[in-house]
C-alpha cells in the first residue's frame, strides 16, 4: 500500500501472419481494507474505544474521528475524501498495528452523544484506509455539575459566594 497509483503497461503479440501486436497500460489505487470491530463505551467522563486490528499487518496505526451528528452518510470509498468536510473531527493518532484502543476524554461535555470512526494510517500518514463503522456512545450524568459559580463579596471575616450545579440526571 502506497501513495499514489501503480502503472501497469500490457503487450500483446499474436503468433499470427501478420503478428499483431497492442499495448495498453492503465492505474491501479490499492485502497486499504476497513477497521472492523469498532466499539464506544462511556466509562467516567470519557469513552472506551476498541477495534479489531486492521488485516494489513503493516499499518502503522490508527486515527480516530468523532462527530456529534449520528445521522450521516459517507461516499463510496473508491474516492478519497476528508472526514473532517463530513462534521468529523480528528481526536488523536495510535501508533502500531496490534494498537486498537483508545479513551477520549478531550473536551467530552456529560448527556452528549458522541459518534467515532477509526482509520488505518500506512507508509507514515500518507495513506488512510475507508472510515469504519460508527459507533456512539453517550456520557451518563450521573454526577452533579458545576455550572455557575460567583464570588458576591470578598472579606477575611464576611466573604460570601454562590455555587450552582445541575442535579444528575442518571444516578444510580
């Protein structure tokens, strides 16, 4: 697997009389072969990725993709394309083939569906395979969050503060 396309040039001779004879050449892409196995686990305030390692044993890792949109359909993967022109955006890098998990917990908000994809990364980044299957997960609130804090006024003897936070709403 590389960058680029192969050229294959083909001559044909007939053992006729006359001999006739043709050449034709045309490209080759070798497109990688999909990760397979993808799952997303919400575990604290991140979520668990793992995948099945990629069939090519010469990957040199995987990227990971994560969008808030679940509904939406990727094109034909004969045609190279950017995820990130598709609502995606690139979370992070593994390096090694036998690499096939990942936590995200990278500015991850509690009650939010999150939805992945994982790519394989040969010869060095140059080439990427076909996105995987997606697979969300949602971050549970099941601990209290702060969302307000004020400082009302400020004294060694009488200070006073306001501290607000929103009740979980999937405590177990």
């Amino acid at each position: 697997i590389k960058a680029g396309d192969y050229s294959v040039m083909i001559a044909l001779t007939d053992d006729g009389d006359p001999v006739f004879s043709d050449y034709e050449s045309f490209l080759i892409r070798v497109i990688p072969p999909v990760v397979t196995g993808l799952s997303a686990n919400a575990f604290g305030n991140g979520v668990n990725l793992s995948w099945d390692p990629s069939s090519c044993t010469n990957a040199d890792g995987y990227k990971i993709y994560r969008t808030l949109n679940p509904n939406f359909t990727l094109p034909d993967c004969c045609t190279p394309f950017d995820l990130e022109d598709y609502g995606f955006t690139y979370v992070d890098q593994v390096i090694g083939a036998n690499t096939t998990f990942y936590y995200d917990n990278t500015s991850l908000t509690l009650g939010i569906d999150y939805c992945y994809v994982v790519t394989a990364i040969y010869s060095f980044g140059q080439v990427e395979s076909c996105p995987s299957d997606t697979s969300c997960a949602r971050l549970i609130k099941e601990v209290p969050v702060i969302t307000h804090v004020s400082v009302i006024n400020t004294g060694l003897t009488s200070g006073s503060d306001t501290i607000m936070w929103s009740k979980p709403t999937e405590l177990d």
